[in-house]
C-alpha cells in the first residue's frame, strides 16, 4: 500500500537477519541513544513508552552502503521498542521529514496514523513486518495499538532534515 505517506521502496533489500540483534540482547542494554537521553519525554517522565537503543556497528553500515547511494548522505541508525500505552500522543516529528522502519515485531494489530494540521485523519497503514517502509512524518501522526501481543521492535532510519521528502521505488 504506497501514499503520499506509506511506501515500500523495492529498491530497499531486506536486512540480513545476521545482523539482526534479538528483542532480549536490545532490551537488556537498557541504553538509550545519546540524542535520546536529552529528550525531555525521558528525562522526566521514566514510563515514557518508547525506547531508542544504538544498532551494532555492522548493522550501521550495512544499512548505510545502502542508503548512501540512494540519498547521498549518511543516515542515523537505531532500535526503536514502543510499549503499549495511552501516551502515544500525536505529534509531527522535529528532526525530521521521512523516516525509514523496519518493524521486526509489530507488537499486535498495531496502525499507524497520519493527520492534517487540523489533526483529521487523512491515512492510516498496519505497516508489515520485515520490509523497509518510507514515512512522512513530518505532519502529525500516531500509532494506535487495536490488539497488544507484546513490545513493538523496529530498525528505525533517521535521514537529516535538511533533505527534503524523496519518494524511493
Ligand atoms: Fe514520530
């Protein structure tokens, strides 16, 4: 399903399940990323429902020989564990104008929503499991969690703000 909000870029190979690191080692680490830590969601409120952990040094660049080409930039690379909660609080994200997830446990029924300005809801996706898919995030979204099977458990790839939305394909 591709829209002004949701692609799934065939041009993305899916990633080598060896460089993969499993729920338990990434949950273990109880590590959040550096950029993470100053966020003030965290700092101040310690049930906040989102984690950000680093990825391994192989998975990095894997993933960066192969967005380099495609975007001629470097690209941040992170875990990402979201847990059910009632503060998934629609938000557009600063930082940023696309992301790349690959949701590696989707965590239930879980769907994704976009929003206009006026926070009506103009798309929504239940992203599937082990397959890039390109976001627009830079308006208003959530996600919404229609069933709970357990932690949701993504690679998640952050491209710099200042380039601006490319639809891959
Ligand atoms: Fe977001």
């Amino acid at each position: 399903m591709n829209s002004a909000y949701f692609n799934y870029p065939t041009c993305l190979p899916n990633i080598p399940n060896d460089l993969l690191q499993s729920f338990d080692e990434i949950n273990a680490q109880h590590r959040l990323a550096e950029g993470t830590k100053k966020d003030p969601r965290w700092a101040e409120n310690p049930t906040w429902p989102i984690s950000i952990h680093d990825v391994r040094p192989d998975l990095n660049d894997w993933i960066n020989s192969v967005f380099v080409p495609l975007l001629g930039v470097r690209v941040a690379t992170h875990y990402m564990i979201i847990r059910q909660s009632e503060i998934h609080n629609i938000h557009r994200d600063a930082a940023r104008i696309m992301s790349f997830n690959y949701i590696i446990h989707a965590g239930g029924d879980v769907v994704t929503r976009m929003f206009d300005d006026d926070k009506n809801l103009v798309d929504s996706c239940s992203i599937e499991e082990r397959r890039w898919c390109q976001l627009r995030v830079d308006g208003f979204h959530d996600i919404q969690f229609n069933t709970y099977t357990g932690p949701r458990f993504s690679v998640i790839v952050t491209t710099p703000k200042s380039i601006d939305y490319i639809k891959l394909d």
